[in-house]
C-alpha cells in the first residue's frame, strides 16, 4: 500500500517522537538524485517520489534520515541504531536500491 502526503508527515512525526529526535520542518519536493535529506537542525525534505514507494520502503527511508540527527554518518554506530529501530533494514534498503 503507497502513502499520502499527510501518512508520510505523520510516519515522520511518529518516527521522531519514538527514536527522540526533534524535526522541525518536514518538506515535500521533487529530487532528482536522492529519496530525502536532512540538516542536523531538524530540517527534513522528503522526495515526493516517496508517495509511489510501498510503505515499508518509505519507512526504512524516514528512519535512515532521522537517524542521521544521532549520527551524521554511516559507520557502526549508524548501523547498530538502523538494526534496533528497523531490524530488517538492510532488507528493504536492497529492495529500494533495486528499484
Ligand atoms: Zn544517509
């Protein structure tokens, strides 16, 4: 099942909330090379192709950006948060390489 707008800003402010980092903005935007991007001050922009990917694409997507405000990069510790937050990330990340 894909996402509306308001599902994915909601999916974002339940992610946040339960991984315990703050976004301040969430934007919507056509992206020509990247699914999302964030700055370490809470600014998240989704690319609205998110909205033709199946949730748990979208979720794995969503986590990996909040992550991000723990950790800037994506060495061990990047890793170990993704597993605790989404056990089967590296799954749905193959998946959404794939596509
Ligand atoms: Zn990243």
């Amino acid at each position: 099942m894909n996402t509306d707008k308001a599902d994915l800003k909601n999916a974002v402010w339940q992610w946040a909330e339960h991984i315990g980092v703050k976004v301040k903005e969430i934007h919507l935007r056509q992206m020509q090379w990247k699914w999302a991007s964030i700055s370490m001050n809470g600014r998240l922009t989704l690319n609205t192709e998110l909205l033709n990917l199946p949730k748990t694409l979208t979720e794995f997507v969503i986590v990996h950006e909040l992550v991000h405000l723990l950790v800037p990069n994506h060495g061990k510790l990047f890793k170990s948060f993704m597993s605790a937050y989404l056990p089967d990330w590296e799954e749905r990340q193959n998946h959404l390489r794939s596509l």
